[in-house]
C-alpha cells in the first residue's frame, strides 16, 4: 500500500509541487493547509489537479494550534492511513526592518513556522516510531544561514530547524525516523514575488545561477530525502538554492 504523505501549506507554490513529486514517487499525498483560507480557493486548487488527473485530499487545520493540528492528524489517519511521511513546509513571511517589526508579525511568523514544527510533528512522530519507519523534512531557507536584511523574525524561525533537526534526528536515528531539512533559495512563488520589484531585481542578481529557482526543484529534494533507500540520512540539511555561497 503506498505510504501517506502529509505536506503542510499543500495548497501553495511549493506545497503543490511537492505533492505532485510525492504523487509520481508512488506515495498518498495529502495537503494540510490553513483553515481561514477561502472555500472557493480550495476548492479551484482541487478542481485543477483533478483536470490533471491528480486526486489528492485537502485537510484544513490551524498549525499554529497544536489541538488543532492533532484533530487533523487523527482525522487524516482515521480516513486515509498512518501518516509515514510528513513536509513541515507551512511557512509565512512578514518581512519589516526590525526597527520597524511589531510584536504581531514577529508573533506570527514565530508561530507558523516554528511551532508549526513541534505541532505537527509530535502528532505523528510515535507512529513512526512504534512502526519503524518515517521521514520528516521540515522545510528551512536559505535565509535560516546566511540571514537576510528585513527577516530577523523569519530567519530565526528557519535556523532553529537546523538545531531541532540534529536533537530529533539523534532520538530518532535508532528507530528508523529520519529527520532532515531543505534550505531553498528564491524560489518563483508568490510569498517572492511579493517582494518589491527593485528589491527582488537586487536579490537575484546575487544569485549565481541568475534566476529564482522553480517548485519543482524544492519538491524534487523532499521526493529524495522521503526515499524508502534514503534512510541513511538524517540530521541534514539540503541548500538548493543556485549556488548562493555564504558558508
Ligand atoms: N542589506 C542592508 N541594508 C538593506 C538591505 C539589505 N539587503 N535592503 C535594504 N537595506 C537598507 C536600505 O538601503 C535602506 O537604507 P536607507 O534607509 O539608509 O536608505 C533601509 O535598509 C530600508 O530599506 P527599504 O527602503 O527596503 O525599507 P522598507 O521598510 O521599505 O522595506 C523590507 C523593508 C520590506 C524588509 C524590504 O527591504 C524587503 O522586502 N526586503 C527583502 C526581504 C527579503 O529578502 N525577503 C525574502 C522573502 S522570500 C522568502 O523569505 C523565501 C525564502 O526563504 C528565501
């Protein structure tokens, strides 16, 4: 039977594609996505995979709210199967120079995308362990390591995936849970091109390869690290991000 894979922000840019890539590995994807998002928006994302011929169950959920998360964890396991594989990929950006940052978005870029790990994760990660196998691929940036102007709120949510990373990683490596990341550059979605024009022109000319990366080359490195024959790697981080050095 093919594994269940749960893809947090499954709707977006990334979480699409990630889907798609888990899709066409043999796995059961399922996107998670936030419960205050339009009904019709939901319901045009399933529509357009169906007409690609793509059936691929939406759960709503709060990942900020750890009982919310565990309603739709059990929902998820109760309706579709064990959830083997899960893409903490649920990320948010609000971006302001931190002499300018409210408490409200350094709040809600805190919770997002950094208790949304812990949310998440605690609800599936017995299960993956009392079966003896799982892999959990928590979604990070490139500016978790390099840091970026405008995201003191952002870029400390995403390196501290690094260190949950290694800490799970070692409780897990025994157990056949792999726990890992992905550090995308610029990727073409919308929370990048929201950025503003000349600032983004700026940023990609900094980018070796000269382009923003596409969400296929993000969904084709969780497709790797979930691999049945991936197991032994774990406490990594992957950059994929067109040659961005900044180590
Ligand atoms: N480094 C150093 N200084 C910078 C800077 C940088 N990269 N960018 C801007 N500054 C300076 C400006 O020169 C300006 O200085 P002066 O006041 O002396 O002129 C000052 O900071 C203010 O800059 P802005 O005019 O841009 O300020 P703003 O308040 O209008 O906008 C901002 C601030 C919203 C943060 C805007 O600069 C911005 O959008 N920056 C880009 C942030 C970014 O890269 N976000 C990534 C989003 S995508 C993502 O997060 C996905 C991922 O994982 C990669």
């Amino acid at each position: 039977m093919s594994k269940v894979a749960v893809v947090t922000g499954g709707i977006g840019g990334l979480g699409t594609a990630m889907c798609k890539a888990l899709i066409e590995q043999g796995r059961r994807a399922v996107a998670v996505d936030y419960n205050g998002l339009k009904p019709e928006a939901v319901e045009k994302w399933q529509a357009d995979r169906k007409a690609e011929g793509l059936d691929i169950p939406v759960y709503l959920a709060d990942v900020t709210d750890f009982g919310s998360c565990a309603e739709v964890c059990k929902k998820i396991e109760a309706e579709v199967g064990p959830i083997e594989i899960l893409v903490n990929n649920a990320g948010i950006t609000r971006d302001a120079m931190f002499h300018k940052m409210t408490p409200e978005q350094w709040d809600a870029v805190i919770k997002t995308n950094l208790y949304s790990i812990f949310n998440m994760t605690k609800q599936v990660y017995e299960g993956m362990v009392a079966r003896g196998w799982g892999r959990i691929i928590n979604i990070s940036s490139v500016n978790g390591i390099k840091g970026q102007a405008g995201q003191s709120n952002y870029s400390a949510t995403k390196a501290a995936i690094y260190g949950f990373n290694k800490s799970l990683a070692a409780e897990c490596a025994k157990k056949g849970v792999t726990v890992n990341s992905i550090s995308p550059g610029y990727i073409g979605t919308e929370m990048v091109r929201a950025i503003r024009e000349d600032v983004l022109q700026k940023i990609v000319a900094t980018v070796p390869i000269g382009r923003l990366g596409e969400p296929s080359e993000i969904a084709r490195t969780v497709a790797f690290l979930s691999a049945d024959d991936a197991g032994l790697i774990t406490g990594e981080d992957i950059t994929v991000n067109g040659g961005l050095y900044y180590r």
